[in-house]
C-alpha cells in the first residue's frame, strides 16, 4: 500500500484517501497555484494506526523519502541547525471539521536551530515567537500539557512588560517565555522538550491520527452525522511564516458572503500573525479589504487566485492564506460551509452566471436548510438592541445567558433554552454550542470558530459583539448586567442582541408558503392545481431568498418521481399543507376527534352494556366525524384524503387510573365515575401499544369501524352533492393478516354500498406490522392500498418502544455506533427497509396497481425520503411544514 502522497500526486476527488486539505492543497498545487510544498499521509494509515496501536510498517520508509524530497525541494534541512527547515503538521479528515481536531506549526524547532532561524530571516524576536508557538502547540496536542498553562504563562509575561497583546513582547521576553514553557513541558510531561527534530515531526503526526478520537471529535461527528470510522489524513507542509514582521500577516477569506451569498470581499487579517491567530480570536482582525492598502500586490493576487479558485471548484470556496514578506501563500481551500439562506441563494446564481445546472443547483441545497430557513424570525420590536454584533449565523434565538458550556449543556438537558455567551469559543466548548439555541461571542469576525462552527450546525451566532464586556459568569453592557439565567433575544441575521423575550413571527419563506403563491405541477399523481402561476399577482417585493427557494423547489417538482402528500387531522392543517405544495392527505387520524367534549361520548361507548346503549352511543359520534370529514374533504377538494380508522387503544379515552384510585380513597367517586374505575380496570393492558387497538379494536367492536366508514361516506356524498370533489380512502391500521383486514373490508363495503357516496372510496390498509409485510402478496388481495406506518414498523420490528426507548439507553447506542441516528428519525434502510422492500415487491406482483405510500414522521425526514424514493414507493406523507423539505428531497432523490 501507498500510504504518502506528495501534493503534485493527489487531486480534488481524492479526499476519501487524503482527507480534503490534503485533496485540494493537491488541486491548488496542480493549478500551479502557490503552496508551500508537503505531502499527505493517508487516512488508510491513520485507520490502520487507530486499529492497530502502531504506523504500519512501510510508513517510515515511505515518510522519509517524501521528506528528502520536500527537503530538497526547500534546499533545507528539517531542523537544521543552521537553517532549519519547518513544517506544519496538519490534521485534514474527508469531511471538514473545523478545529475539531490536532495541527501542530514550526515543527523541526530545537534549542539548536533558534539561532540558525533568527541568523536566516534576520529577525530574532521572529524565531523565539516560533518557538514559543512550538511548545505550546506541541506541548498541548502532542503531550496533553493543558493549555492554560501556557497561557497564564504568557499573560504573565504581557502583565510584567505593561504588554496588551503578544506582538508587543520582544525578542528577551520570548526567549524567557521559551524557558517558562519548556519548564511547563517538563513539569506535565516528565521530559524535557524533544530536541530530534524527526521526533517532534513523528510524536505530532501519532498526535494529529489520534486527535481522530478526540472527545470533542466524537461529538462534532456525531452532530453532524458524520461516520465514525473515516479516520483524518495528515498533511505535512513547509512552513510560511506570517509573524515575520508588519509585512507578514495570515488571513481568511470567502470568494462570497457566507451569511448571503453576495459577491464582494469577505474575510479577515491580521498582520504580523501564525496561522491559528486568526480564527482563535486572539487579537481583532482587519476587514480583508483593508489588506488592500496594506499590500496592494498581494491583495490583487489574492483576487485573482480566489476567482481562479471560483471558477475551477464552481462554487464559494474558502480558503486560509499567508504572507510571507509580501510573498502569498495558499495554505487551505474547500467548497465552503455557508448558511441555508446562502446555499439557495448562490445555487441560483450561479445558475444564471451560467457556471452549473439546475440539476447541479439542486444537489447543492438540502432539506435540512430548506427546514432552517423556514424556523421563525423576530418580528419587528422598538425595543432597542443592547449591542450589535456580527450576523454570523441567521435564526432568531431566545434563551437563557449561560456563561460556560458545561452549564449550558447541564441547563439545556432541564429543558432550558439557553444562549451561551462566550468572549469566544473555542473546540472545547463544542457540548455547549449544541445545547445552545444560540450562540453570541464578544470577540471574533465571519470566520472565528463561533461563526465557522455555528453556521455548520444550523445553530444561530452572532459574534464580535465588541460592546460587550464579557466574564465568566456575566457580560456587561454599560450600566446593564446580564448573569446566568437572565433571558435574552439575539438575531442572527441582524446581529442585534437584546434584552428579555423579543416575539417572533413565521419566517419569511414560510409566509410566502402561506401567501396565494402557487406551487408544483404535481409529479406523477396527475392532479392539477387550480391556484394559478407563481407570481400571478406579479409580486416584485420578493427577496433574493423567496426567489432562490422557490427556484429550487419549482425544479425539484419537475424532476421528482414520488408524490408528497401530508398528514393532517384538520381542516386548517389541511389548507396548510395545500398551500405548502401537497397533493393529498396520506393521514388523517381520528382519534384527536374523539377528545374534548366528546370525551363523555366515547365513554359512554365504552361502558355500553348492551349492544344497544353501544349503538346509542355510536350513533351520537356519527353526525360529529361526518361534519369533521367534509371539512377536510373540502378542504382538499380534488385531492385524496386518506382517513385512518381508530387506532388508539380505547383506555386512553378514560380518565387515568390513578386520578380515579385516589378520588375512589377519599370517597368521592360518584357513580359514573364507580364505572368508569371499573372499565380502566377492565381495560388496563400491560402492553398497550400490542395490545388492544387499531383493527383488533375494530374487529371486538364491530359498529366502530363502521360508523365511522358512515360517516365519511355520508361526508363524501355531501361534498360531492355540494358541487365538491371528494376523494377519500379508508385506511385499515395494525393489519397482521389478510383475514383482519378481509373482516373489515366486508363490512366497509357493505356500509358504503349503503350510503352510495357517488364516487369510490378506495380501502386499504396500513402496513406497520412486520407480519404484514412478510404477508404483504396476500394483503394485497384485499388492500387497494398500501400506506408504510414506519414509526409502528420501526418499533415492532426492532422491538423498541418508541415512547420509552430514546432516553433509556439510545444514547449509548449511538456512542457504541450500533447506529448513527435513531431510527425513529430516519427510517433504518438494512432492516426495516427491508420489510418495506419486500411489503413493495410482494404487493406489486399481487396487484399491479397498487398504490403504496408511507405515512410515518420517516416520510419528512431527508434520507429516508431517499429511500423511499429507491424503493418505488408512489409517495410520502408528512406533516405540513416538513411538505417543502420532502418535495425538494423527492427531487434530490430523482436527480
Ligand atoms: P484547521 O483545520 O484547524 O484550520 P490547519 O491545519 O488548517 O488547522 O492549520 C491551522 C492554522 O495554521 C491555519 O491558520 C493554517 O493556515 C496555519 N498553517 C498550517 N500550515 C501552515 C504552514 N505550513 N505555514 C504557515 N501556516 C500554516
Ligand atoms: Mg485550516
Ligand atoms: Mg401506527
């Protein structure tokens, strides 16, 4: 095996092997674009050292003829006393993640060369300012020194020279600095500092493959859904020294606005600084436009390599950059992260810039920004903002101030929503940035880790808001004081911070949703929409983001193959979704119309004694779901409504047990009350959940089903006689075997033979008992339809139950990687996709034209929107908001 690649070997598509630095320092390197020479060391090493305990090996060997090159082509020696060759040792796993990980600068640095490095660059203060960054960085990662060690070091360094920041400390103060740290290095290591520059370069790439299992690592991978077992690459590069003086500086930059997507100059410098100065938030950096005056050749430079950057990756990249004594060196790119607003925002532009396809534009957005942009903003409020800081990461968040990210994650799992405020964050305060609805720094532009971190997770930020004055356990604003605790409003995509609870209002994607607007041409389903064209009103006042969306999801519409119907119980859901872009209810329960005041009646049901007080009580409920029901037919006049028959157990009807026992104790129990202690105690089941209910129920009340098979035939009929086109379709849930369902399609039919709606309704049945789909060819001889129940199949197929399940141990679950996300929210394709498959299959080649849906919160979920796609299902259903995100899935799918 090939385990080092230099970077004139590796490419853009290399990053499963290299990790994506490692791929696209290659790419910019192929470009003929300047990077410092280096090589990668692949993932498969690091995965082979991780399984293994120990570098594979042939890895020396093969480090060591790269290293001869690099250093031939540096015409320096690594560590060499006289004129040192550095490098950096560089973490780079195939899916970014910023900070999360080891990267160690200036190695190669010993006792010996200082001198060597200072002689060279003619700058002393320059070569201690290295070294220093050596032990702290090394000491750190590689040896697990804590860093505040170092950093009390160094303020106490700046207090005693009366310094404010690094740069104001000289060469002497460095070089005693040095001594500090390297008497910090031996206090917490045992050894002294490692003088062989080879070993410093080889304990630094162990360190960089094993900060793959760093605790924070861990939680960043699992928040982002990214697999465990990747491993990262490690790029060894030559170093370039930004903190060589005024005419050297590192930066960042964006070849767009990663917050809007506009195009212009984005990103940050700082002059006279090494590589992490800038994201750490260390000193305050200058707008990337003012580089411009500062170094006029660079900037162009930069310009230019940023659009050549643009052009070749065709999408927003960014990138970290050094200059070397007015020297540009490119040290990282990658197609950026941006917000949900920007990715719509961009693919549309660079649409009409012409650079990609629609097709290409759609692959480019999610469903998962889809559902960011459409979280509510803050209304419009007087209130004035107590400070403004940067809009790093849009959202409109209120919560609890939380000064410390522990707190904030032990607040947030009370069920606090809390803001955690920080002068800046840092990797460690990872758990805290996931509790946190939002999160707000003092210090720190666009690209600090709070807004690079912030805007990968959905999360809201704003950051840099220099008004602040934050401490550990509160921040102040002139005469105002925020502690722990206190309420606060920030907006992301104003950056204003206030004080209290600022009301919110839908955002605006979801106000055009709600707006006459008009949506698809419905895939494959054939149902026409009667509200007109997008912008029939010819509304000019969209914004950018209205536009790019509607874009997006006006193709997905065109390429997607799966129907998106919803799920909703009412009219008002119903109108919703509608306008929403669905073409048809996939579930309606109707529990939920058994509840309120009809409560009495469905007791009254249950205490029936004879079949004709049932009767009785039946006859009651039919005029009330037959009035639900045409409310929701017409509501979806045209449009399939699928009615669900009672699935519930009746007992959660009644009053609780408890409630009654107690009352019953202290005597108060009236006589209705006596009965209906007796009935929950005659009901009272183990299991509910197996137990009795969905079509068992039906079968042991056998007027149930068919009052309510009554009443939305009676519904349709009105409807129909009223002028409407009613579609409905009775839906059958719990079926295990063909027999139940033929028990009650016999009845059904009779019923609506009796009523004689004038249209057809179609009856079929949910497919959410393992037994069904195993069985589904014969089901299919009676079911005109089948609907997947997912979160039913998901829990008796891997026998979890779904209301005890996710906090009693799913978390450890997912720490041992038994699966990535629960598969309660996304459907578990290897096993219960399985069922599906085969309930798919076995149902087709029964009944050629078998309709088949799927009806559980899976049919929302992005991933298995996919799956449902590749497994021939006609549609999913799911619940009104999620229809937009399931309608652009449902094209991504397609693509
Ligand atoms: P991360 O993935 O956390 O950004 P990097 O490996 O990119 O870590 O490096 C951290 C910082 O060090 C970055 O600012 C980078 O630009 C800088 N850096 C890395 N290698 C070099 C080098 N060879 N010369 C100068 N600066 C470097
Ligand atoms: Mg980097
Ligand atoms: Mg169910």
């Amino acid at each position: 095996d090939k385990y080092v690649y230099a970077f004139a070997e590796g490419n853009k598509d290399l990053k499963d092997l290299l990790g994506g630095k490692g791929a696209n320092l290659a790419e910019m390197t192929n470009l003929g674009l300047p990077v410092p020479p280096g090589f990668t060391i692949t993932t498969e090493a690091c995965r082979a050292y991780l399984r293994d305990g120990k570098t594979p090996a042939s890895l020396d060997a093969e480090i060591s003829a790269h290293l001869a090159a690099l250093e031939q082509a540096m015409a320096k020696k690594l560590g060499d006393p006289e004129d040192p060759l550095l490098v950096s040792v560089r973490s780079g796993a195939k899916f970014s993640m910023p900070g999360m990980m080891e990267t160690v600068l200036n190695v190669g640095l010993t006792d010996a060369s200082v001198p060597g490095l200072a002689r060279q660059s003619g700058n002393i203060r320059f070569a201690w300012d290295s070294y220093r960054r050596l032990i702290q960085m090394f000491g750190k990662t590689v040896c697990d020194v804590p860093g505040e060690a170092f950093e009390q070091a160094l303020d106490a360094a700046k207090r005693v020279k009366g310094a404010h920041a690094d740069v104001d400390l000289d060469a002497d103060d460095l070089q005693a600095l040095v001594d500090a740290y390297k008497q910090i290095f031996k206090q917490h290591t045992g050894r002294d500092f490692p003088q062989e520059p080879r070993e410093q370069m080889e304990l630094a790439i162990r360190a960089v493959f094993e900060s793959w299992n760093a605790e924070r690592a861990i939680l960043y991978r699992r928040q982002e859904r990214i697999p465990g077992d990747l491993g990262t690459a490690v790029n060894v590069v030559a170093m370039v020294f930004g903190n060589l003086g005024d005419d050297s500086g590192t930066g960042v930059a964006f070849t767009r606005d990663p917050a809007t997507g506009e195009q212009g100059v984005y990103g940050d410098y700082l002059p006279n600084a090494q590589g992490e100065d800038v994201v750490a938030g260390i000193r305050n950096t200058i707008p990337l436009q003012d580089l411009e005056g500062l170094d006029p050749t660079s900037f162009t430079e930069l310009m230019r390599i940023m659009s050549v950057l643009e052009g070749h990756y065709k999408d927003l990249c960014d990138i970290e950059f050094t200059i070397e004594r007015g020297k540009l060196w490119m040290l990282q790119t990658r197609v950026g992260k941006r917000t949900a607003a920007a990715a719509f925002i961009i693919a549309g532009q660079l649409v009409d810039e012409g650079v990609i396809d629609p097709d290409e534009a759609l692959r480019r957005v999610t469903g998962a920004q889809l559902m960011q942009l459409m979280f509510p903003t803050f209304a419009k409020t007087d209130t004035q903002p107590l400070a403004k800081g940067i809009a790093a990461s849009p959202g409109a968040a209120v919560g609890k101030a939380v000064f410390d990210s522990a707190r904030a994650a032990e607040r947030a799992a009370t069920g606090d929503k809390v803001i955690l405020v920080r002068r800046e964050t840092n990797p460690d305060d990872l758990p805290g940035m996931i509790a946190a609805a939002g999160i707000l720094t003092s210090r720190g532009g666009k690209t600090s880790h709070a807004a690079v971190v912030a805007r990968g997770m959905g999360r809201t930020c704003v950051c840099g808001a220099e008004a602040l004055d934050v401490t550990d356990d509160s921040f102040k604003v002139g005469t105002t004081t925020v502690r722990e605790g206190d309420v606060i409003s920030i907006d992301g995509t104003t950056g204003k911070v206030y004080l209290g609870e600022i009301p919110v209002e839908p955002s605006p994607v979801v106000q055009y949703f709600e707006g006459d607007a008009a949506h698809s041409v419905p895939a494959r389903s054939g149902v026409s929409r009667e509200d007109g064209g997008l912008n029939a009103s010819g509304d000019t006042a969209q914004s950018p983001l209205v536009r790019a969306v509607d874009r997006a999801l006006r193709h997905a519409d065109e390429m997607r193959r799966l129907a998106v119907w919803t799920n909703a119980d009412n009219a008002a859901d119903a109108g919703r979704a509608r306008r929403f872009g669905a073409q048809g209810i996939g579930l309606c329960r109707t529990e939920h119309m058994f509840l309120g005041d009809r409560r009495e009646l469905v007791e009254a049901l249950i205490l029936a004694s004879t079949s004709d007080e049932q009767e009785q009580a039946l006859a009651a409920l039919l005029p009330l779901q037959r009035a639900d029901f045409a409310e929701i037919l017409q509501a979806m006049n045209g449009l399939p409504v699928t009615v669900r028959l009672i699935d519930p157990p009746l007992h959660e009807f009644l009053p609780s047990l408890e409630e009654l026992a107690v009352k019953d104790a202290q005597g108060r129990l009236g006589s209705r009350e006596k009965e209906l202690l007796a009935a929950v105690r005659r009901t009272h089941e183990e299991n509910p959940m197996l137990g009795l209910r969905g079509v068992r129920l039906g079968l042991v009340i056998p007027g149930l089903f068919a009052m309510q098979v009554r009443a939305i035939a009676e519904a349709a009929r009105q409807v129909k006689q009223a002028g409407g086109d009613p579609r409905p379709e009775v839906m059958v849930p719990l079926v295990g075997a063909v027999q139940e369902l033929e028990a009650v399609r016999t009845q059904a039919l009779d019923v609506i033979r009796d009523v004689d709606p004038g249209v057809p309704v179609p009856i079929g049945t949910m497919i959410e008992v393992p037994r069904a789909a195993l069985t589904a060819g014969e089901i299919a001889g009676s079911a005109e339809f089948f609907s997947f129940g997912t979160n039913d199949l998901t829990q008796m197929g891997w026998g979890f139950s779904r209301d005890d399940v996710e906090s009693a141990f799913f978390g450890r679950y997912l720490e041992l990687g038994i699966f990535g996300v629960s598969p309660f929210e996304t459907l578990d394709a290897d096993g219960i996709g399985r069922l599906v498959r085969i309930a798919v299959e076995e149902g087709r080649a029964a009944r050629p034209d078998l309709q088949i849906g799927v009806c559980g919160e899976h049919g929302g979920d992005p991933d298995s929107v996919h799956f449902f796609d590749s497994a021939g299902l006609d549609y999913v259903s799911c619940s009104p908001f999620r229809v937009p995100v399931a309608r652009l899935e449902a094209g991504r799918a397609a693509l």
